[in-house]
C-alpha cells in the first residue's frame, strides 16, 4: 500500500534525513498541502517536530503508520465458477469463501467478485496470507448480508461481566483474521468462554520468549538484545512490556511528571487488563546482538519493564478487502452496547493488510482494528441507518492508518437509548493516523483504555457525537496526541480542543470552539503540558497536513 518496501538502506536514509534541521522557510514554503504550498503559517510545533522527530514530546512520529506494498499473486478465481450467483437472492457466502480458501491453499491470490448484488448468509473470512478479495468498485459490487454475528456465531457476552453484547466492539461480516486465530475465538464465544482477542491468545498465554532487551529510548531503530540466535530478517516480533507495581510503565505511557504519578492507578481493572504492552514490529537486520526494527520504539525501554521480543499467533499479512459495498438488511439500531452484530469488515490479528474502496451500509459497527497493526484503511465510508462505532480502533492496535475516509449523516433518526461514537481509539493502542475525513457526524473518540501517540488531522467534522469508555478503563488520553488542522462545522470543543484534556499533546490549527453537550474534566493534575498553536484558523496551518508532511521528510 503506501509505504515502500523497507530495506537497511532506505531505513537509515530516512532516519538520517529526518534528523537534519529543515532550513528556515517563509510561512508554507515548500510544506504541501494547499496550492502552491503557500499562504499559510508554519507552527512553531513544526519545526521544534524536524528537529527531534523521533522523540517530541508533543507530537508522535507517524511517518511509518500504514501497510506496506506488496507483491500480487498472479492467481486470479472468479467467485461464479464456485457457484456465486449475483442476483440478489442466492446465499455467495459458501461459494465467496470456497474460492477464498482456494487461494489461500494456492498460497495467495484474487478473488474476484463482479459487478452485481451478491447476497451472503454468513461471514466472509479471508484467513490466509496473500489473499485480496477485490469486486468491481464500490459502486458496482454489493455483498447484500442478511444475518448478523449472534445468529451466525451465537451471543459474546463480555469478558469484564454485566450483560454488554461484544459484538457491539467486535467482529465483522467481512473478517480478516488467521484462520486458527479465527477458529480459536469462534470456540470461544460458543464455550461463553469470553476471550482475549489479541496477538497471544484467548488466555494471553500463547507466547514464548525469543530474547531480552537491553535499555533503549522511545525513538531508536536499533536496539541490543541477550540473545539474537531466534532473530531473523523480515520475522514478525512482538515487543512485549510489563508493568511494575508502582505502574511506571503506565506513567511513562502518559508522559511522567506529577500529574500521571499522582493518578490512582491500582483500581483501574480494566486498564490493567491491557498490560503488558504488546507492540508487533518486524525486525529489519541483525548484526551480532544488535536488532534494527522497520519502525522507531515506541516507548523507552526500561529493565523494571521486563522487556523482550517474544512470539505470537501467526498473524495475517499482505491480504486485503478492495472494490465492494457490504450493505447489511435494514434494522433498527440496538440499545447501547446490546448490537447484534450487523458489523462491517475488521481487521484482527493482521499485520500489513488494507482495505480499499469499501463502503458499509446500515451496520451496527463500520470498521474495526482490533489487535491489528501497520494496516491501511483507504477510501472507506460508512452510510445508511446509524453507527455504534463507525471506526473502532482497540486491544492494543498500533501503527495504523485511516485515510480518506467519510462518515455520511445517518438516513434515519437515531432511536432512542442509542450511542453514537465516531473514529474511536481506546486499549492502549498507538500511533495510530487518521488522516482526510469528512465526518458529517460522529466525534473523536478517545474511549478511555489510555490510548498515546494519536494523530487526527486534515478532517471536517461535525461533532455531535460523544466519547464512551467505563471508568474503570482509566484515562481518556495517554502523551502525544494531536490533532491537526481540524475543521468543526458546528463549533463544538469536546474531544476536538484537547489542550486542557491530553497531556504532552497538541492542538494546532483549529477554529473557534466552545464547550456543550458532553464536557470532560482533565485525569491528570496539574500542568498538562499541552500546547495549542493557530487557534482560531481553519485551513491556515502549514504543513495541512501531518502525516504526509512526515512521510515527505
């Protein structure tokens, strides 16, 4: 997708090019983003960002956030000659995902669908590496669903107690996940056995150890580990990082300083539930004991943490859903936290995968990154009746990118007793971008969980919708959130203005907002630390916009 095959070479080109001060330039000089890359102002945020872009304190370095290309197979399957029938009537579901796994015994592969209305009674899965399932565009191809996930899988109640539906968070009509990570869940939520649903299991204890790690900081590429025998090039890791019990790891993930070692963090359960922190990466070279990853660290690496490279499911990677509409039978949206499971297409347990061209129509949940990391969302819109979450960003989903997406107003009134959210990140998930979004509804959802390193920018939204997230769940808002040159059409602060919400964060080029409806009081005491640069603009910042200024650099 977007990102360029990495190699040592481009990787250590780019870090040195990022590490060179830009010269000093007129107000949108040579920056992008509006005609000519003129007649605009250039932050000061900017260019304190060209000087330490791996280690702001402010803003994240999301220059690397999204999939990577990869290679077509040349095996192309047409789904009619599995028996497809595209009339609107006959259940393609069997005969989509026969041709599915034929390719993925093929060892990857296209699956066509051609232009027409193709009615499913069950979950697509695309569970192999190297598929793509691609129609004819979203305005030609249909996948017409009838049922939901309670009747195709059965009830998944939730893992933290009380009578909350997960399909309200979880799963998809459109599932791409491991086929063993997939039928693993599957047996779970028939056992009411509820889950983990991350990269180590139902239990979180499918993992070994490959080695430990010796002290790095946030921002470095390489990094000195005890023992690099089980290391290879190009192999899927995951950073694994526990907490101690005075929780520095979680002050560290907030920035440090008074106010996050002032937060009470012991009853936090849920929150708590989400550590350790796992950060898949793959490993780019290995020289003796040192290991250079294709992303910088994310975090500091610290001994208390007890830090280490260790295994994981085997995840998916290089498959993807492009050209289709999935429109699912028209019902009313359910009470909060009670959905069905009329979801649209997630994306679990994948690394490098992507979804293109796609439209979800009158779902319960649009969109979801659920443990999935360097994924790209492109061209996706959600439309028809009302969303719980249009995007669901969770369970620790790192490195991801969403952009020109559009969530359309909703066709009819919300009924009562309904939520809605809007791009939604929330479990400790990071470095995650959202990038050219027209939201005609919705907001920026930071749900508690104590999401870090977020990036919203270049978006218009109307923001009418409201943050969730149980307070048991912990903070709204970890370090190093920004959001950048955000354009709210009805002049509402919450979740938009984050300066007196987020600490370490950043709000830079945002018009005139005030406070109504859902209002948030800061978790954290004291000086935030937060900055707030061209306050009061709409269109006026220079670069427009962050993560392609980054990806220029």
């Amino acid at each position: 997708m977007s990102n360029p095959r990495l190699t040592r070479r481009t990787l250590l080109g780019s870090t040195l090019a990022l590490a060179v001060p830009l010269p000093k330039q007129g107000p949108g000089e040579g920056l992008g983003g509006g005609p000519g890359g003129s007649g605009g102002e250039v932050p000061s945020l900017w260019r304190e960002f060209t000087r330490t872009p791996f280690t702001h304190p402010q803003i994240p370095y999301i220059g690397r956030a999204g999939a990577r290309r990869h290679p077509r197979r040349p095996l192309v399957l047409d789904v009619r000659r599995y028996g497809a029938v595209a009339d609107g009537t006959t259940d393609s579901a069997p005969a989509i995902n026969r041709a599915i796994a034929a390719a993925g015994r093929a060892g990857g592969g296209t699956v066509l669908i051609p232009p027409g209305t193709f009615r499913i009674d069950d979950v697509i899965r695309v569970g192999h590496s190297g598929v793509v399932l691609r129609g004819a565009g979203s305005g030609r191809t249909k996948l017409y669903a009838t049922k939901n996930l309670t009747e195709l899988i059965g009830v998944y109640g939730s893992r933290y107690g009380g009578d909350k539906s997960s399909w309200s968070w979880a799963g998809g009509l459109i599932w791409l996940a491991p086929t063993a990570r997939w039928d693993s869940l599957v047996a779970a939520i028939r056992a009411k056995a509820w889950p983990f649903e991350g990269w180590t299991g139902n239990k979180r204890d499918e993992w070994r150890q490959l080695t430990t790690i010796e002290p790095a900081r946030q921002g470095a590429w390489t990094v000195r580990v005890a023992d690099a025998s089980q290391l290879r090039p190009g192999e899927l890791v995951l950073l694994r990082l526990a907490d101690d019990t005075g929780h520095t790891l979680l002050e560290h993930m907030a920035g440090g300083g008074p106010g996050p070692e002032a937060y009470y963090w012991d009853d936090k359960t849920k929150l708590l539930s989400y550590v350790p922190y796992e950060w898949p990466v793959r490993i780019a070279n290995v020289h003796g004991h040192k290991v250079t990853l294709e992303r910088p660290l994310p975090l500091d690496i610290r001994p208390e943490w007890s830090p280490q490279f260790t295994t994981h499911v085997e995840e998916l990677t290089g498959a993807g859903v492009e050209g289709l509409t999935l429109e699912a039978v028209e019902t009313p949206q359910q009470p909060h936290l009670l959905d069905k499971g009329y979801n649209g297409v997630v994306l679990q347990c994948a690394y490098d995968c992507w979804v293109d061209d796609v439209t979800v129509r009158h779902v319960d949940n649009g969109f979801g990154l659920v443990a999935a990391s360097a994924c790209t969302l492109r061209g996706t819109t959600v439309a028809g009746r009302g969303s719980h979450h249009p995007y669901f960003c969770r369970e620790g989903s790192h490195d991801n990118l969403v952009e020109d997406f559009t969530i359309e107003e909703r066709t009819v009134p919300a009924p009562a007793n309904t939520q809605l959210h809007g791009i939604n990140v929330e479990g400790l998930s990071s470095y995650n971008v959202w990038s050219r979004g027209d939201m005609r509804m919705g907001t920026f959802d930071s749900h508690r969980g104590l999401p870090f390193a977020n990036v919203r920018t270049d978006i218009t939204v109307n923001n009418d919708g409201r943050h969730g997230g149980d307070a048991n769940a912990g903070p709204l808002f970890g370090a190093r959130f920004t959001h950048w040159n955000i354009r709210v059409t009805n002049g509402r602060a919450g979740l938009m203005k984050i300066d007196q919400l987020a600490p370490y964060s950043a709000t830079v080029g945002l018009n005139t907002v005030t406070e109504f409806d859902q209002i948030d009081v800061p978790d954290f005491t004291g000086d935030l630390h937060a900055r707030l640069e061209l306050y009061g603009t709409t269109g006026v910042v220079r670069p427009r916009n962050l993560y392609e200024a980054q990806r220029k650099l």
